[in-house]
C-alpha cells in the first residue's frame, strides 16, 4: 500500500465510527457512542500520524495527545485537554466496570455536548489530513 492508501484507511475506518457513534448516541448509548468518539479521533490522528512520518504504521497506543504529539501539526492547549478527556472512554470499551461507572454519569445533554465537540475536532483533524 502507498502512503496515501494507508491515510485513506484510518480516514475511512474513522467515518465509520463516525456513523457508529451516531447510531448509538440515538440508541441513548451515551457510553458506547463517545467510545467510538474517542476511536475515530484516534484514527484521524493515526492518519496524520503516517501522513507526518516515514513510516506507515502508526505506533499502537491509544492515546492521542501521544499520537498527536508525533506529528508536526500543532493544537492549542483547549484541544490537547479535550483530546485528554476523549481518552479516558477509550477505557470503557475495554474494561465493563469503568464502563457501567462512566455510563452513570452520561446523559443526553452531557453527551450531545461531546458528540458537537467530537465532531469540531474530527473535522480540524479532516483538514489537517488535506
């Protein structure tokens, strides 16, 4: 595979995560939709990641602060501590117990208000990846 085709994967693998978290924020799964948040950020930032590096394999870690910071885009501070607070879901699809925790504490407006977020940044993140 090219450079490209291996940006074009986390782009189109991250759009459908997009369209999950969606469909399960309609379900009223608050928890479950900001995980897929979470993995479509960190795909974006793989892709930018690879677009950034000589190689094409992105480093398996789920942070992206981390994966961000191996890139030459910059972010302001207001984002890095978004992209901070997305990675504390991307536990929740892992661990069931920090799920049901974290799932106590969502709701349809707390929710809403990541998914506008999550969005604002998956599209900066689109751009920086043109």
């Amino acid at each position: 595979m090219t450079k490209q085709e291996h940006i074009d994967y986390w782009i189109k693998t991250a759009d459908d995560n997009w369209e999950d978290a969606q469909i399960l924020f309609g379900l009223k799964r608050y928890s479950l939709a900001l995980f897929m948040g979470h993995l479509l950020l960190e795909k974006l930032a793989k892709g930018l990641w690879v677009k950034h590096n000589e190689e094409n394999f992105p480093p398996k870690i789920h942070n992206i602060v981390k994966i961000l910071k191996g890139t030459k885009i910059s972010f302001s501070e207001e984002q890095g501590l978004f992209f901070q607070k997305m990675n504390d879901f991307q536990l929740e699809g892992r661990y069931p117990d920090y799920r049901d925790m974290v799932y106590k504490l969502l709701d349809a407006e707390t929710t809403q208000d990541y998914i506008t977020k999550i969005n604002e940044q998956r599209t900066w993140l689109l751009k920086m990846l043109q």
